[in-house]
C-alpha cells in the first residue's frame, strides 16, 4: 500500500502525541509501555518515529494512546 504525505508527514497526530506525553512528563518508553497495557504493542522507537511524522498510525493504536495520554482521539487530530 503506497502512502501519501500530508504536508510532508505520514500522521497528523504526532505532534499533539509528544505535547500530551511531555505535559504528563512521560518519556517515549514510557508511554509505549502504558500502551502496551493498553493491549497494543508497541516500542520505544514506534513512539518516536509517530512523534516525527515519519510512521502511520493505525487507528486503534491512536485510540490506545489517546487512552493512554488522557485526550481524545479528536484533540490528537485537530490542527493548531
């Protein structure tokens, strides 16, 4: 399946990720191994890469890691 950027990035949701993460004063590992409680695995580096724009996100992964931060699904997806 061949993806196409949106302004550049693979996801729109990355930067709001790492902003929820930090306002919790999460790092990436540990965020990632809250989602895994979450039933979704997923690492350190997956966590990086959504933050940088440079990974999908799969919608039931955003929805685990909206869980995960406190926030809706819809906050992670709005535009400043």
């Amino acid at each position: 399946m061949k993806t196409i950027p949106y302004n550049g990035k693979r996801n729109i949701s990355g930067e709001r990720i790492r902003e929820a993460r930090l306002k919790l004063r999460l790092s990436q590992e540990e965020l990632a191994a809250r989602v895994q409680t979450e039933g979704v695995i997923v690492e350190q580096d997956v966590i990086c890469k959504i933050e940088h724009g440079t990974r999908l996100v799969q919608d039931f992964e955003l929805r685990a890691i909206a869980k995960t931060l406190r926030v809706s699904m819809d906050w992670l997806t709005e535009e400043d």
